[in-house]
C-alpha cells in the first residue's frame, strides 16, 4: 500500500501531474473494462476510447444503457464478460452495489491486472477486498461525469485525483496516471492522495459544507426571511438564488477573490456576522462528523440503512422534496429564462445520477 504525499517546490505539499507527466504505454496496448454507464461510466469510456483506448463497457443483459452505450460506438458485453478480457477493470458503479458487482468479476482478475475505482469508500472500508496480486487504483475526477466529458470535447481537462492502494505490479501510479490521461485529467491537473485522505475528506466535505451545511443553511435563512413576515420569492432569492453567483466568485478567484468582487457593506456584514452564525459550536459539530467518517461510524450507518432498504433515507429525501423552499423555487424557475436553460441539462443529469443512486442501474 503506499502512500500520499512528497513535497513540490511550487508551495504545495503534494503531487500535481499534468500531461507531460503521464507516460501513456502503460496503457495504450491495454483493454479497460468500464462498469457502468452512467455519469461518470459514460464519460470515461467515450473519453478513453477517444483517446485511442481499447475499450469494452460492462452491463448486465437488458441493461436500459446498452443502446446508448452502442449508440456512442462502444462495444458492450456483460460485467463478467468485459472483466475476463480486461487488463483494467474501472469499477463505475454506485458504491451501494460495487462490493456485489466485485464477487461476480473477483474470478476475471488475473494477476498483475488493475482494479480500479473513482471513489475509495469500499476499499477504505473494507466493503471489496481485492486478490494480492493485483494493483489497486483510484483515479477520481473531480466534477459530474457530463463535465468530464464535456471538458474532454472541449479540449480542456478536468482536475482529478489519483491514489494507489495496492501496487502489485510495480506500475500501478504509472498506469494510473495514463489512464488519468487519456480521460482528460492530467490537462487540468491530477494530484496524488491515498484512499483514506480521498473518501473521508469527500465524505466529510458532503456532509458538513457541501451537501449537509449549505441546505440546512439555506433552509434555515429562508425560514428565518419567511416567519419574519418577507415574501416567499424575496426569501428565496437571496438566500438560495444569489448563492451560486457567491460560490461562482469563491471558485474563480478564493474567498479573497469573493470578497473583493462584492459590495463593502456585504463584505464587512459578512465579516461581523459570519462567526455568529457558524460559530465554535457548529465547528465542535464538524468535528463530530469528521470522527465518524473516521472511525467507520457513518460507513456502517450507511451500509446498514441500504441493507434494511432505506427507509430513512426515503423518508428524509421526501421531507427535503416537500420544503416550501422547493415549490417556491420551481415556480420563480419556471417564470426565468436563465431557470429553463440551466434545469434542462441539470435534469437531464439528475435523472442519470438519480438511477445510479437508487440502484436502479446496479451494472448500468
């Protein structure tokens, strides 16, 4: 197993590889089994093939992504079928079913062939616990499948990462970043980190900010607008609408970049008050959440909530369904141009994603 990081002289302390890094013999005479086609199956197995890449996409029979996934002109076979003529098998189905999909390919692996995942949360977790005698690789790109793609078209690249957990054939890191490669990763940048750094930092970044942090506090600022007698849509506008034109200034230019681009008066507001609403008691809370990413509590949460059919998880998706919040915002969307355009790619995404996440493509 290795591990993550070495020094740069560029003020990083980590490892950034970028196209010039990436040797791509490690895998231009290979064949890439991609299990799944959704959307990050999709992407990685248009973008390798792209790339002159041999490629076969493994699905179940019946699969309701086999037309599109001929349709793009790749070749498709069963999960079984493609891992048994695969040097690397690119393991793209949803976390929940990857560790059954696994059992079913474990006989395919032939040593010195690549496991491969996009996400370290079943091997960190010791949901897949692959033969010795093959290399164990992560190369996870950072942004939805369709903007993988989309950027790959482009001729432009999206950030990634790229992790080894288990280095069999003395070629893993090398392999890995030609396939990092040949997906468009290395264009933007990929950086070395392990298993463990990847999935409890993703995990933790879902659930304290990204995910879990800003809709309950958007929630929470919409509520507190609303009860004070505002308006539903005024309510909704500044908390939720406006949040993306924030997030759009912190992704181009760092929180420095944010708060020079807004008004004095927000700036010193925010300054002021920031510290109130998020304060040392919510900082304990991120702490809390961190220890149970850390020490398993949260993965066993959660494997055991998808055994038992998930029925808090239902529950909790319908309550969030039925937030006034939701139906306000369907109907402002509804009445903007700039609500048409962005919900018609953005559904067309997550129609894909809600597939995966049900399991309704378990080898899609």
């Amino acid at each position: 197993m290795t591990d993550d990081t070495d020094d740069t002289d560029d003020g990083f302390d980590t490892t950034v590889h970028y196209d010039e890094d990436a040797d791509r013999s490690y895998i231009d005479d290979k064949t890439v089994a991609v299990l799944g086609y959704g959307s990050q199956g999709h992407a990685h197995a248009q973008n390798l093939s792209e790339s002159g890449v041999d490629v076969v996409v493994g699905l179940r029979e019946g699969s309701s992504s086999r037309d599109a996934a001929e349709a793009d002109g790749l070749r498709v076979a069963t999960p079984v079928e493609a891992a048994s003529e695969a040097d690397i098998v690119s393991m793209l189905v949803p976390d929940t079913v990857q560790p059954d999909v696994f059992e079913a390919v474990r006989e395919e692996l032939d040593a010195g062939d690549t496991l491969q995942f996009a996400h370290g949360f079943n091997i960190h977790y010791n949901q897949i616990r692959p033969p010795e005698d093959v290399d164990v690789t992560m190369v996870a790109p950072k942004s939805p499948g369709h903007l993988v793609r989309r950027n790959y078209e482009a001729d432009q690249g999206t950030p990634g990462l790229l992790a080894v957990y288990q280095d069999a054939s003395g070629d893993a890191r090398e392999e890995g970043l030609a396939y990092a490669h040949a997906i468009g990763c290395t264009r933007a940048g990929v950086i070395e980190t392990t298993f463990r750094e990847e999935t409890e930092t993703d995990l933790f970044g879902e659930q304290a900010v990204l995910c879990g942090g800003v809709t309950s506090l958007v929630k929470q600022g919409y509520e507190t607008l609303v009860e004070a007698g505002y308006s539903r849509e005024m309510a909704y506008f500044e908390v939720l609408n406006e949040l993306k034109l924030i997030v759009d200034l912190m992704y181009e230019g760092g929180l420095g970049g944010m708060w020079d681009s807004v008004s004095d008066t927000a700036e010193y507001g925010g300054l002021v008050r920031g510290d109130e609403i998020v304060d040392e008691h919510a900082r304990e809370n991120m702490e809390e959440v961190l220890e149970a990413v850390q020490n398993g509590t949260f993965a066993r949460e959660w494997i055991a909530e998808n055994q038992a059919g998930r029925p808090s998880y239902t529950q909790l998706r319908t309550a969030e369904k039925n937030h006034d919040i939701e139906d306000v915002g369907e109907d402002l969307r509804s009445l903007f141009a700039w609500g048409e355009d962005e919900a018609s790619e953005s559904e067309s995404e997550s129609d894909e994603e809600e597939q995966e996440r049900t399991g309704m493509r378990a080898d899609d």
